[in-house]
C-alpha cells in the first residue's frame, strides 16, 4: 500500500484543515498517480477537497467513526481493522493513502511506499506526517531534480520501506 503527502522543511501537512500550499504540478501529479485507483482519506481531509466531495475518477474510501454518516460516490469505513478487511478485495499496490495527519498516523505500519512533495520550506503548521528521514526502517530511493513553483523549491521523493 502507498501513502502520498506533501510536506514542508518540518514534515507539516497542513494548518487550520486546509493544505499549506497549492503547487499545480504537485496537485497534477497527485492527480496522475492516483487516478484509476484507490485513495484513503479521513473525514477532515474530505472536507478540504473541492465542494467536499470525493475526488473524480478514483474510487475514494473515507474513514470516519460516525455510524450515520454517508457520502455519495464514496465508501464510509468505521476502523483501521474494517478498512483492512475492504482492502483484501484490491491490489494493494493500486491504493493509495492521502491523508490528513492521524490517517497517516495510523496507516503507515501497513504502507511499504510513500511518495513525498517535499517543499523547502517552514510554514505554520498544526498537523504533520511522521518524520520519515528519522525512521531506521525507512530510506528515500528516489528525489527529483529540483523544482520550482514561483519562490519556492520542491523535490519529488520517494521512501521505500527497508527490507
Ligand atoms: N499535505 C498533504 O499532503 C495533506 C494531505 C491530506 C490532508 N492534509 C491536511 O491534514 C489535515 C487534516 O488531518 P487530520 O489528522 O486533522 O484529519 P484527517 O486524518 O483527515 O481526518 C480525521 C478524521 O478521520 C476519522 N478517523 C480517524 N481515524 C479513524 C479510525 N481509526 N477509524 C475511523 N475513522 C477514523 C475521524 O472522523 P470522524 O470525526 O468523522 O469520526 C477523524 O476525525 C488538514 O490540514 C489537511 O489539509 C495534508
């Protein structure tokens, strides 16, 4: 299972329930990589995407621990376990974890991927992802050339799960 997020300097995720930064190609990227598949998103995280819905043309699974609550177009799933039990029915490789903080929290022991916007910057921030480059059992295998977005410097990176 994969995980995408982008980050800045902190591995900050976001401020307030919104991203901390909108950088097309990242978010065209984003689009690329996930269209087709499977995203994982939490409750918080639906409500920052466009008119809170679902994102087009991939099927989208939301967590929330709310019995009552329904989205159209999307999977209501109540628990990590639930979850796990749903994802048996897909090729792992084809779903991808996008957030926000306490789903990635949660999710990572199950991930062996995670594709990093990492953003050369420090914003004010309230939710974060774990800090990758300081876990033994993970290794960056892949970094872009460096981008640019206006002022701001952005790598593509990838983390592999070690052996
Ligand atoms: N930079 C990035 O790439 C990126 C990507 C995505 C999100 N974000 C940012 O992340 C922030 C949101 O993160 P967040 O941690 O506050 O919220 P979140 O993870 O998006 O959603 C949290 C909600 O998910 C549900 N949930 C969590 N664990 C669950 C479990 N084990 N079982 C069932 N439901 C569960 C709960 O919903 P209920 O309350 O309904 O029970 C919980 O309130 C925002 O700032 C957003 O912009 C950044």
């Amino acid at each position: 299972m994969n995980m995408i997020a982008a980050v800045d300097n902190n591995w900050a995720i976001g401020c307030q329930n919104s991203l901390l930064v909108h950088i097309p190609r990242d978010q065209k990227q984003f689009r690329e990589m996930t269209e087709g598949k499977i995203i994982v998103v939490g409750r918080k995280t639906l409500n920052t995407f466009p008119q809170k819905q679902p994102l087009k043309n991939r099927m989208n699974i939301i967590l929330s621990r709310d019995r009552q609550y329904r989205v159209r177009d999307a999977i209501v799933i109540h628990s990590i376990d639930e979850l796990l039990e749903e994802l048996k029915k897909y090729d792992d490789k084809q779903v991808y974890v996008a957030g926000g903080a306490s789903i990635y929290e949660q999710l990572l022991p199950y991930c062996d991927t995670v594709y990093i916007t990492k953003i050369d910057y420090a914003y004010q921030a309230d939710a974060y992802f774990p800090r990758l480059d300081r876990l033994s059992d993970w290794e960056l295998a892949q970094e872009s050339e460096e981008q640019t977005y206006f002022d701001l410097t952005y790598y593509f990176q990838k983390y592999v799960r070690k052996c």
